[in-house]
C-alpha cells in the first residue's frame, strides 16, 4: 500500500473514531417475480463512522456542484470506510458502498444520499467516502 494513502487514511480513521458521529444506511433493492408478477423489498442496514460537517458553515446561502445544488440543510460526511459494517459486524468496503438514494440515518436526523465520492487510488486502498445528503 502506498504510504501516502495509508497516512491519509490514518488520520481520517483517527478522527472519525475520536470526533466523529455514528450512522446507519439503508439500502433498498426492488425485486419482481415474472412468474407471479408480484414486487418485493428487501432492505439491507449497514453501520459506519463519520464525520459530520453542515454546508452551511462554508456557504452563506445555495451553492452549486455539477448535477446537485447545495442547501443549508444538507450534510456531508466523511466516512472511514473501513466503519461499513454489516448487521454481524463485518466490514463491508469495498464490496458495499452508499448509492444515490440510499437512506442515512445519524443522530436522528433522516436524509437521503445524492452525492458520493470514493477516494480510493485503486479501489482496494481505504482511504476515504465523502458524502452529501439532504433531507
């Protein structure tokens, strides 16, 4: 593993697990039966540690990315992702990650997944996810 990317991970792991905020998201997947025509849910739960940062710190009002706006409301946050876990404790990356649309759950507070960035250099290498939600 490439030392600058082990470091860089180093200091994200140590403050998420030091300052950071513990979540849950749920991903949905729809399932249909051709021979009954019936539709079914099936939803899974994932844990993780993250950090947790309001937009509204950095911007006084709306904001553009490419493909989303920025709201007061929204969050980001800053995952270590080697926190996603499964409900038996499993770490899940990079097997696993959150998708546009998934439901996150933190301190309470429900929003919906819109943005994610995986910083990885080669998808193996944990480094990093950034997240945007909104609610």
């Amino acid at each position: 593993m490439n030392r600058f990317y082990s470091n860089i991970h180093r200091v994200v792991a140590r403050h998420c697990a030091k300052g950071g905020v513990d979540g849950v998201f749920r991903k949905t997947v729809n399932n249909y039966n051709p021979d009954t025509g019936e539709q079914s849910e099936d939803v899974s739960e994932y844990t993780f540690r993250a950090l947790e940062f309001d937009y509204e710190r950095y911007n006084s009002g709306e904001s553009s990315i490419p493909g989303t706006v920025i709201e007061r409301a929204d969050k980001q946050y800053l995952i270590d992702p080697l926190t996603l876990k499964d409900k038996d404790g499993s770490v899940v990356w990079p097997f696993i990650l959150p998708e546009k649309g998934d439901v996150f759950d933190v301190q309470g507070t429900t929003s919906t997944v819109v943005l994610i960035k995986e910083i990885s250099p080669d998808h193996t290498t944990p480094v990093m996810l950034e997240v945007q939600t909104k609610r």
